[in-house]
C-alpha cells in the first residue's frame, strides 16, 4: 500500500511538472493597448509566441515563461513585468513607463 501511495505521489510530482509548462500556448497579437487614457489599436506590433515547452519568443527577445494560477511571467521581459490571463485567451500587461501607466493586451490567434 505505501509503495502505491509512493508511486502516485511520484506520478503526480510529474505531472505538476508538465502542467507548469502547458497552458496558454500560442500566437498572441497585441489587440489594444491604453497609455495614460489614451490608445488604440497596436495590431502591427510583433506578436509573442509561447510554445508548449514553456518557451516563448516576442520580435527579438526569446527566452522561458512561467505560469501560476492567472499570472504569466516572462524570463527576458524588462519593462512591463508579469502579465495576467484574462479568459483563458488574453494576456494584459499592467505597468508604469517614463511616468505614464500602460494597459497593453494580447489577443490568442490559434490557442491550443
């Protein structure tokens, strides 16, 4: 019974491992943004990409992500910091630049 118990326990650290990693894989395309009550479309910016394996790639940054519970949180990301997962098909960023706060979201293209 204990050698059960042991081995699921196991099984189930494993899996914790791979759920880490999957989630909101995908091309995102940034949607709208808002700079201080002013804003608009910013569909031209290039689009962030994750990948199953936890990978991600945005223009030229590349680097690993990591999610916890609706928080995404970006290796290389410099500025804008952690972004949250707003109805499993958003990414928001909430962030403060150069004294004006800016609300940026990306719009999942092909979700997986």
């Amino acid at each position: 019974m204990r050698k059960t118990i042991g081995v699921f326990v196991i099984l189930l650290a494993g899996m914790g491992v791979a759920i880490a990693h999957a989630g909101p894989a995908g091309s995102y395309r940034c949607w709208q943004y808002n700079v201080s009550g002013g804003g608009g479309s910013c569909r031209l910016a290039p689009p962030i990409v994750l990948a199953p394996d936890g990978t991600y790639k945005e223009s030229r940054t590349e680097g690993t992500y990591e999610v916890k519970d609706d928080t995404i949180v970006f290796s290389g990301s410099r500025i804008r910091g952690p972004g949250k997962i707003v109805d499993g098909n958003k990414i928001r960023f909430e962030y403060d630049y150069n004294g004006f706060h800016h609300t940026v979201t990306y719009l999942c293209r092909d979700c997986e």
